[in-house]
C-alpha cells in the first residue's frame, strides 16, 4: 500500500512540476481602431472590385498582406496595406470605364 501511494504522489509531483514549466502564449498586441476601419474597408473594396470583376492581384495580394499584419497586430502596415488595397480596388473599377482597344481592322 505505502508504495502504490508513493507512486502516485510522486507522479502528481511530476505532474506539477511539468505545468509550472510551461510558458504561456504571449497576448498579441491590439490594433488600433484606424487599423481595424481601415482593414474593414479595404475589405469591402476588395469584395467590391471582384463582384466587377476588376480586382487587381496586387490589390489582392495588399489585403492578404493586411491580414497577415492584423493577426500579428501590426497596425501600421495594416494600415498601410488597406490604402493600397483601396487605391488599387478603385483604379480597377476605373479602368472598367476605358474604351476597349481595337486591335486591327
């Protein structure tokens, strides 16, 4: 009896002692409410220019940049993706209105 109690104090030591090793995650730092606007609304550029069918791929390419910022709480490249991704979603929608070039008669 006094062994199988000796074992099983000894393994919820071992236990214990595992659990006070462990390190805790990190809290991710937050974004800034201009991020999270920002982020919000090149999304919705984003949604806007592929429902026309005049998404850019770099635009595209912005707003995943963005979102791998935001996860990382980096709110100065979110921010300054989402303007590219809201200067690019409004030149592809532009250049909807172009003449179509003719090529050839």
């Amino acid at each position: 009896m006094s062994k199988v109690l000796l074992a099983l104090t000894s393994a919820a030591l071992i236990a214990l002692a595992g659990c006070a090793t462990q390190q805790s995650t990190p809290a991710k730092p937050a974004l800034s409410a201009e991020a999270k606007a920002a982020l919000t609304a090149a999304e919705a550029a984003h949604k806007d220019a592929m429902a026309k069918f005049a998404l850019w791929t770099t635009a595209d390419a912005a707003l995943k940049a963005a979102k791998e910022a935001a996860e990382k709480g980096d709110s100065a490249t979110v921010i300054k993706q989402s303007k590219i991704v809201q200067d690019h979603t409004k030149m592809g929608i532009a250049q909807l209105d172009y003449p179509m070039l003719k090529v050839g008669d």
